[in-house]
C-alpha cells in the first residue's frame, strides 16, 4: 500500500474525510444487505409456512405408520 505524501493540509484533510465516508458507506451497505436477507427470510418462511407444517405433518403420520423391520 503506498502513502500519499500531500503537503497541503486542507487536501489532505479532505481526502482521509472522503476515505471515511466510502468506509461508512461500505458498511451501512453491508449491514443493510444483512438486514435485507434476514427480513427476506422471514418473509418466505411466512409465505411457505402453511406447506411446510403440512409437510411436517405428512411425515410424522409416515414416521408413526412405518413398523421397524426385525
């Protein structure tokens, strides 16, 4: 990684300013896809709860019906 050798304080002022608020911007990013997907989950295990207890249903009448082979 190489340093920026900037005399004038005000430039370089602004460019570590500039550094700060793409890392800031970085993260929220992160964070807010992270949200996202959560949220998205949540969304579709609304959505598909019905098939999924009826599923889970299903099998457990299966599992119980099923006799052990001795």
């Amino acid at each position: 990684m190489s340093f920026l050798k900037i005399k004038d304080p005000k430039k370089r002022d602004l460019i570590f300013e500039e550094f700060l608020k793409t890392k800031k911007n970085i993260q929220d990013r992160f964070i807010t896809e992270r949200l996202g997907d959560i949220s998205a989950q949540r969304e579709l295990s609304k959505f598909f709860k019905p098939v999924t207890d009826t599923q889970k249903d299903i099998k457990d009448s299966l599992v119980k019906g099923i006799k052990p082979i001795t």
